[in-house]
C-alpha cells in the first residue's frame, strides 16, 4: 500500500492563512463552494525547504519532510485513538505539501491556547515569537488549571473525558513521534455558548526529525537514542531542562483519572504497525524511514519502561 497524493489544482482557494511564516492556503473542492458547512474545509500546507550552507560560503536548499512527517503523524495517532487533524499528502500543480482538515466542528469557535492563558499571571504570549524557548507561563499547571472543567474533542472516542486528560494523551505523542513545537497557538480550545472543550491536536510537521539534512539524518542512525535523549520541551517553561519525556510523564501524573491509559496504549503497540505506515509514504528515503523507526522504537522505550 501507498498513500495517495491528492491532486488540489482544481480546488477554490478559500484564504491564504494569517498565520505563521510558511505558504498554506485554506482550500475547498469545487463542487463544495456554495455549502455553509465546514467540514470540507481543507489547509494546503506547501512542501518546505532548509537551508545548508556549503564550502566556499555558499547555500544550498534541501526538501524537508513536514508534510511527510504530518501524513505519518495523523496514521500514529489513529493507532492510539488520539484526537487528531485528519492529514493527506497533496500537490497544486507543480507544488508539493500536504492537507489538514479543519478542526473545528460546526457551530465551534476556536481559541488558540495563548490566547486563553494571556489572562494568567506571568504568561508571556507566544504569538509574534512562537520560537522562543522556555515559554515563561506555558506550564502544565496552568494549562491544568485553564482545562478544569472542560471536555475531550466533540465527537471524538474521548468526548467524555476530561480536557487535561486528553490533552496529557497529546503530550505522550509529542514524546513518542519526537514533536518539539507544541507551542501554544499549536494547541486549542473550542468554545459553543457556554460550552469549552479541547480542540484535536494538530500541526505535528515538526516531528520525526522532519527538518534534518540527508547527512544529518544518517549521521543520527548511528546513536538514535542520544537523538532522542536530546528531544527536550523547549516550548514550555523551563523546556530546556526537561525532556519531552519527562513533561508527559509529569502530565499523566497530574492529569489522573483515564490519562495513563495513552501510555498503555503506546506499550501495547507492535513495531510492524508503524512500520507499516513508515513505507507507505511515498518518496520517503531508506535512511528517514529507518531513522523514524528507531526513533518511534526508542521513544516507547522511554515511555513505558
């Protein structure tokens, strides 16, 4: 099996989205243009590219692996019944990327995270440096604290649960796929009238060392668990400290209730299921694929040993 590459050429373009630095475009197909619903709503997250200085001074770009690596992400999460942007690669004539679908169900508002903790004392918004590290504010008490009270995802298997208890399941993802960008305009909240729940996780691009070089990607083959031993929270407060490991572990712990049941639900994984989703992607090198592997092997290693 190989995932499909969706053809978006002939899709209506929405918007282009505000925010963030990268080229996406909201998208909708033809015959859904006149519909008020949302559900076809679709972001185009186009292919990114790094850049590797070269002897002499010079630059050179390489392709990253986001759109990729978001693709990858979206299957892992459906292994553990995680809450979720559902994701399928893409291309728009001669450009590649990837498509998220709209998170927010009908008759929702969505608010990101740092906008809802700008109210507690000492956060710092994140919004024009989402890059910062040690994000003084953006800890798990706080966010504990902001969740009280509110539900899982509308619709999803973890409607009922409580929000911090789902919210610590996307924590034990970032853990185990090596995620370092769950700043907090990259986590929300939806509101209906009185109501508040936990948006699904999204924008996962930045995991499985999507933006490593080739030479990078093969030097880390040869020690991945000091590659994963260095995946640190950087975008929380005092990340530099803590290793994503050490942060879902820690929300587990303070989440309760039913939120140790996403760290069964990773040891009960078996190697051959994410492998499985690993040589469906297309394009993806020998060498990356063997290196998520690793990583993903490793990472449920730290979680649940």
């Amino acid at each position: 099996m190989t995932y499909e590459v969706w053809d978006v050429s002939s899709w209506a373009v929405l918007a282009d989205n505000p925010g963030g630095a990268d080229d996406k475009d909201w998208l909708i197909p033809r015959e859904e243009v006149r519909s008020t619903s949302r559900e076809q709503w679709w972001l185009f997250k186009h292919v990114k590219h790094g850049i590797l200085k070269v002897k002499g001074g010079g630059q050179t770009r390489y392709r990253r692996a986001d759109d990729k690596v978001e693709r990858i992400a979206c299957e892992l999460a459906r292994l553990l019944g995680l809450p979720a942007a559902t994701v399928e690669l893409a291309k728009s004539g001669d450009v590649e990327g990837c498509l998220s679908k709209y998170v927010i169900p009908d008759g929702w508002s969505m608010y990101s995270g740092d906008s809802l903790l700008a109210d507690f004392d000492g956060y710092v918004p994140c919004g024009s440096n989402r890059k910062m590290r040690d994000r003084p504010g953006h800890n798990l008490t706080n966010i504990a604290a902001l969740q009280d009270g509110c539900g899982g995802p509308p619709g999803s298997a973890c409607e009922q649960w409580g929000a911090f208890e789902v919210f610590a399941g996307y924590l034990v993802f970032d853990a185990w796929i090596a995620n370092t960008d769950r700043h907090a305009v990259n986590w929300a909240m939806l509101e209906q009238e009185r109501a508040r729940r936990l948006a699904a996780s999204f924008d996962h691009g930045s995991a499985l060392g999507s933006g490593s070089t080739p030479a990078n990607t093969a030097a880390a083959l040869n020690d991945v668990a000091s590659w994963c031993a260095n995946g640190m929270a950087s975008r929380f407060e005092n990340g530099s400290s803590t290793t994503l490991v050490e942060l879902a572990i820690n929300a587990v712990a303070l989440a309760g209730g039913q939120a140790s049941l996403w760290l069964s639900r990773i040891s009960a994984l078996e190697p051959s299921q994410w492998q499985a989703i690993l040589r469906a992607v297309p394009g993806l090198s020998v060498d990356s694929r063997t290196f998520m592997d690793k990583v993903l092997t490793e990472n449920q290693r730290r979680l649940c040993s």
